[in-house]
C-alpha cells in the first residue's frame, strides 16, 4: 500500500508540473494580423502620423511654466518649441500606426523610438519617448505597430514632435537649471506602453524607406533657410523631423561643430613626460578625432561634419552627423577625407531658444550604427581609439 501511494503521489507531482508548462509561444498570439487589427481598433479612428498631429497637436498645448526654453518670440507670433497636449482616456479611440524606424543596438537612440509611415509614397515620421531599456529587444527595426493613444500625450520636446507623457522636471541641482525647470515631455512608463502598442506581423527592416539624395538636394529642400513667422515653414520643420535619409558622394572633413563655428578636431597623441595629451577623447571634449567623445556624462549628442566634394577638395556644403557618446563606435576614428560613400539615418532638428538659437543650418542626421549607416561602400577600416596609442594621420 505504501509503493502504491508512493507511486501516486509521484504521478499527480509529475501530473502538476506537466500541466503547468506554459505552451511555446505562437505568432498567433504574439503578432496582429489585418483582421485582429480591425478588431482592436473598431471604436476608435486610425490616423496618419502628420493628420494625428494635426488634430490633436496644439501651438501652446494643455500646460503653463515650461521651461524657460520654450518660448520663442518672432515678429508678433510666439512659438512654443516644448509643449504638451493630453489626450482624452475616454472617447474614440484614437490610434496611430507605423513602422519602427530605429533600434537601440548602436547606442544612439536611447530609450526612444522613431516610427515609420509610408502615405501617398511620402514619408511621415513620429518620435516615441518610452522609458524603456533595450527597447529593441521587443520593438525592432522593421516591426510595424499599432498603439492606442488614449490617456497619452503629444508634445514637442526642443520643437520635435513626439508620442510622450508629462513631465515636470525640478533638479535645481542641474546644469542651467534655471532654463529647464517646468513642464516637458516626459517617457511613456514601459508598462504602459506595453498596454497600448501591439505588433503586426513580423519585423521587416526592408520595407523602410529611405530617402536618398546628394547633399545639394538635402540643403535645397531642408537646409535652406525658414521664415520662423511662417506657419507653413514652422509646420514643415516640425513635420520633417524625423524622416530616414540616405545621403550619398559625401566625405568625412575631420571636423565639427563647435557653438555654431566649423572647428579642426584634434588627432590623438599621448601624454609625454613634458607635455599632455592631445585629442584624447575622455578628456578633450568635443575637439576629439571620434565620432563622439565624452561630454562629462552630460550627455548631449556630439557632431561631426561631412561635405560634398563638388566645390573644393572637400566641398563647400556640409551637414552634421551626430552620435551619442555612449554609441558602440563613439570612440571610433572618423573615416580619412579621402574616402567617399553615404550616411543614412534619422532627421533631426533640435531646436530651443537657450544655447541653440533657431537656424535652419542646425539639421543633423543621426544613424543607428557604424556598420550599416556609414561609407558601407568604401574599402575603409573602422580604427578605435586605444589610450597610448597615437593616431596615425598618414591616410589623412
């Protein structure tokens, strides 16, 4: 009697654990389809990126006191370059849908997502602030989505457009913080973004759309200067932030933006018992031969210049390149000049009245990664800086 007992009481134990093994997962259950799509989506309307912002993107927004930063007086018309504008919880479901334009692998979008549509064969684009680590991990380059915007906000953050929450910063204790205390938009909390974002399909990075064009296209159609007094300008810089670019027949000139003035970045040469460093990208700052050196963990983007070769050895029209100095090849030399290619990645332009006073001339290009975004079609080899070790500028 007691085997017999024994026996059963390891057959329910077996039983138990057999029954409590999760089944694996299916496509079914982890991605929309068309038909799902509809389904979720019955109560409410599935707007266009540029037509979501439209409706429900106001010039002032919902809130007072933001930062000090946002307004900006031009004749007789205040703009607002930080607002927040909620969206109502109840109602009509209001939807947005596109396609995941960024990944977090390179380091240099982080804990934020750019969305893809593709309408009438144009491009439309909307930054996503999601305080979520890895994001990629779920959201991947070339996964179309689907979010549920109810009880969410969009703002402008530096006069960039994006899906947010509000946020009221008031670290007295930060740099210039007088000019950023108040509100701004603030990261969706991953549990909630979870909520309201849903995938459709698998990823396909294929299916995104750059725009590729030389530079002396890129300056006439979004370099050229703005009339900030203009609404239809205004709108076209806001709405033209973010589109995936492709720039081809550009070279890197070894320089960078330093407060608006085009600056030689310093190559590497080490310590001696007599003189210091030079170039040495975790202590020089921005002057540095990389892509991005260290900002002191402030933390703001680094840029870094290419040209056309059209006018000049190194060409007379330039855009910048920008890179977090936490990207996986932040410490990487820039390409020799004499090498030639593309740089592809998101549009942008960052926007306050503080330090960086509006200027059309401002746009950079921010890639995902080193390997895929940049001069892929030249025979360069990447080189990483190495403490001690001088550059060698023979290529140069």
């Amino acid at each position: 009697m007691k085997k017999n007992i024994f026996a059963l009481a390891t057959l329910c134990l077996a039983f138990a654990f057999t029954a409590c093994t999760p089944n694996a997962p299916s496509e079914e259950s982890c991605y929309l389809n068309e038909n799902q799509v509809k389904e979720w989506t019955a109560d409410g309307t599935i707007y266009n990126l540029n037509d979501f912002l439209d409706k429900f993107m106001t010039e002032k927004g919902d809130f007072e006191h933001y930062r000090t930063r946002s307004e900006y007086k031009h004749s007789g018309m205040t703009l607002y370059l930080f607002s927040i504008d909620t969206i109502p919880t109840n109602g009509e479901g209001v939807y947005i849908r596109g396609r995941v334009a960024t990944d977090d692998y390179g380091g240099n979008f982080y804990k934020s997502i750019v969305l893809q549509q593709i309408v009438n064969g144009e491009q439309q684009a909307l930054r996503i602030s999601v305080d979520m680590g890895s994001a990629s991990g779920l959201y991947q380059k070339g996964q179309e989505v689907i979010i549920r915007c109810n009880g969410l906000a969009v703002g402008r953050y530096a006069n960039q457009p994006q899906l947010c929450v509000p946020s009221y910063n008031n670290n007295v204790y930060a740099s210039h913080a007088n000019e950023k205390i108040g509100w701004a938009p603030g990261r969706i909390p991953s549990p909630r973004f979870r909520e309201a974002c849903k995938l459709i399909g698998q990823p396909d990075p294929k299916k995104l759309e750059y725009k590729e064009m030389d530079l002396p296209t890129l300056e006439a159609q979004y370099l050229a200067k703005y009339k900030m007094d203009n609404e239809a300008d205004v709108k076209r810089i806001r709405y033209s932030d973010g589109l995936l670019v492709r720039i081809k027949g550009v070279y890197f000139n070894g320089k960078f933006d330093n407060q608006g003035t085009l600056t030689d970045c310093t190559p590497y040469v080490p310590a001696t018992d007599s003189t210091d460093a030079q170039g040495d990208p975790e202590k020089d700052g921005s002057n540095a031969y990389v892509f991005a050196p260290s900002t002191g963990n402030v933390g703001y983007p680094q840029s870094r210049y290419v040209t056309d070769g059209s006018m000049g050895s190194l060409g007379s029209r330039k855009v910048l390149i920008a890179a977090s100095e936490y990207a996986k090849y932040a410490h990487f030399y820039l390409p020799p000049s004499k090498y030639v290619g593309y740089v592809q990645g998101v549009l942008g332009y960052y926007m306050d009245n503080g330090h960086y006073e509006p200027d059309a001339a401002k746009w950079s290009i921010t890639p995902n990664n080193m390997q895929e975004d940049i001069l892929p079609d030249t025979d360069w080899e990447p080189v990483e800086w190495v403490k001690g070790v001088p550059q060698d500028m023979s290529e140069y």
